[in-house]
C-alpha cells in the first residue's frame, strides 16, 4: 500500500539502557525510569499534535481514549494518523505521522 511516512520525534536506540548502562541519574534511579521518561515524552507530544492539528482538521475519527498513543483523520481525499511506535525494546520510541489513502489507517495496516 502506498503511503508517507515522517518520523517526528525519536528517542534514540535503548539497547544500552536495557542493559544498565546509559544516561540516568540518581533523580532517574534507573534505566527503566529513563525508558519511562522517553515514552511519557512521546506520549506528550501526540496530544499535543492532536490538539494542535483538530484546530485544523477537527478532533480526530479515530483515536486511543486520551488521545496520546495514537489518531487519525479519515478524511474524504487521504488519512492522517499520528502515532507512538516502538519496534522492539532496544529500538527508539518514536513518534511518526503517516499520510495514508482515505479509509485506511496506520493501526489497521499494522504500521
């Protein structure tokens, strides 16, 4: 299926935070709270996004309950959906917009 895709924000890779070696501090006691941070940080900024781009589009057809794991737009001519992802454990959280054909999410397509 054709589609766009931008990532707008990465947390970088975990792997050496998964494995106890990596940027956390005494106020962060450990590698998993730092891991914690990155995705309430993603978190943020999908509801963010969202309310920024409803002002435009409209509140979202689609959408997690509180609206900051993932949205989408179904409009008549293309899908918008924006969306927390994360590969595996040791890949980066990320936070990406996919620009779709009308009907079509990213959830549904399994992106």
């Amino acid at each position: 299926m054709d589609h766009l895709v931008a990532t707008l924000h990465e947390s970088g890779h975990l792997e050496d935070l998964t494995y106890g070696t990596g940027d956390y501090t005494e106020e962060l006691a450990g590698p998993y709270a730092v891991i914690d941070r990155y995705h309430q940080q993603a978190h943020d900024l999908v509801r963010d996004m969202v309310a920024e781009a409803a002002r435009a589009l409209g509140e979202p057809t689609e959408r997690t309950p509180d609206a900051r794991v993932q949205a989408s737009w179904l409009l008549p001519d293309r899908t918008i959906s924006v969306r927390v992802t994360q590969a595996d454990k040791e890949c980066p959280i990320e936070v990406c917009v996919w620009l779709l054909p009308p009907g079509i999410t990213a959830y549904a397509l399994g992106l």
